[in-house]
C-alpha cells in the first residue's frame, strides 16, 4: 500500500492509502484534494476513515459519497455525517483488504477514536491519530480532561516504536519550539528542529513521525521525565502525576507563542 499525505485548507492533512486500484482516504475535511488525488492516480475510493467531528474532518464526507465504494467508518460517541458505521473501542473493521483497529482516545473530543492498521510482519505499522498525538505535541482539550489526554498518549505511546504516526495537521515546527522550552537540553528536540526545518524548506511535509522519535521529542508523552515534570511544576502542575503534569503543559503550550 502507498501512503500519501494530501494538503488542505492552510495545515491539515488527508491521508490516503492505496494499492494502485482502490482508495482509503482519513478525515477528509476538503472534497476536492481526495477528487483529484482519485482522478489523476484512476483509483477508487473504497473507504473513509473518520477520528472525530470536528468540521475540518468530516466536512467533504457527503461530497466524496457520489465517488465511494465503500462505508464510512466513524466513532459511535461522535456526530458524524450519516450515514456511517458506528464503531467502539475493540472494533477492527476491513476496508479493501486491509484490517484497521479501532482505539478510543478521548481528550480533545469526547469521542475521538484512532485506526491502527498492523501489515504483515517485517512492516512498520501504522497509526491514524486525528488531533490526538502531533508530532512533538497533542491536541487541544476542547472536550475532555487531562486525565483522558494522558490515558490517550499512554495507550498510543505503547504501540511499537516504528509504528508510523499520521497526525492531521502540520504543526510539528511550532510544537518543537514548544518542546524545546519544556526540555532545552534534550538533544533529539535539537536535532529534529534542524531536520524539519530542512523538510519545510523543500517544500515537503515533517510527517509521518514514529511513536519512538515521540518518545524522545514529545512532551505530551514525556510526563514521568523528571525534568519534564520540574518544567511543569513551575508553570502550576500540583503534582508530579501524568495528568498534573500534561494539564500544565496544555495550558501552558495554549499561550505559547
């Protein structure tokens, strides 16, 4: 399967998967980068994947129906564009021949689920993640707490360390700036930052990451580092667990500038 990352609006990103004949496409917020991909590729779209609600997500659902093969996949807990497949945690679902499972990670939506697709062995799996886990950062909790934020990113820091991350939006430079005020001695924010900087200069996108690089870079899944948590204590973080901890640091990178 070819994974590509299709451009929209001023950040986000579609994904698409596909074998050269058929087409998974993941939160497609915008129609017409999905069209024209299927046009110029001669692919058929054979499934949509759908993290949350939020309308850069779903809002090109109902115009891509005309050219589906396929369902639309979405979490239960969610309004998203009907019809759809209402799925729970647990679920694995097959789109054209590939097998998807579903996680729930709750936190910047009240129901925001995650698809992991495990290939054959001796491939790196690979995770679709919504606005759950950035590159270097998470999402913002619009709806749920920090509790649930921090049992998100733990569940998805603990799928394997290749596992390809596929977050929907191009945030990773802003989020490594922030990274590097929460850890400015942690070499492999340093050298990332040269590393992204060098892809966006190209032209080209700082993803997929990986859930190892995350480990290193990421101060969302960094809570339990002690000079993680000494950066959050000073900007108000009660205590030392998970959630104190990533609590502070939202609120801190709210205002980050």
């Amino acid at each position: 399967m070819n994974l590509i990352a299709l451009p929209a609006f001023t950040d986000n990103y579609i994904w698409m998967l596909h074998d050269g004949h058929r087409a998974i496409v993941v939160d497609p917020g915008d129609a017409q980068p999905v069209q024209a991909a299927l046009e110029s590729r001669g692919l058929e779209l054979a499934g949509i994947l759908v993290t949350h609600h939020h309308p850069d997500h779903v809002g090109g659902v109902d115009a891509l129906r005309s050219s589906l093969h396929g369902e639309v996949f979405g979490p239960v807990r969610e309004d998203i564009p009907t019809p759809f497949r209402a799925l729970h945690h647990g679920d694995t679902v097959q789109v054209a021949g590939l097998a998807f499972d579903v996680i729930d990670v709750p936190g910047h939506t009240a129901g925001h689920i995650a698809f992991v697709h495990r290939p054959p062995q001796g491939q790196a799996p690979i995770l679709f993640c919504g606005d759950t886990l950035f590159s270097a950062g998470c999402g913002r909790l619009f709806e749920g707490t920090a509790a649930q934020m921090h049992a998100s990113l733990s569940s998805l820091a603990a799928l394997p360390p290749d596992t390809q991350v596929c977050c929907a939006h191009e945030y990773t430079e802003s989020n490594l700036r922030f990274a590097a005020a929460v850890e400015p001695d942690n070499a492999a924010i340093a050298d990332h930052i040269q590393v992204c900087r060098s892809l966006r200069a190209d032209g080209r996108s700082t993803l997929p990451s990986t859930i190892g690089r995350e480990l290193e870079i990421n101060p969302f899944l960094r809570c339990a580092i002690p000079a993680v948590q000494a950066a959050a204590r000073q900007r108000g973080a009660a205590d030392d667990s998970g959630p104190a901890v990533l609590g502070a640091l939202r609120e801190w990178k709210n205002t980050y500038r």
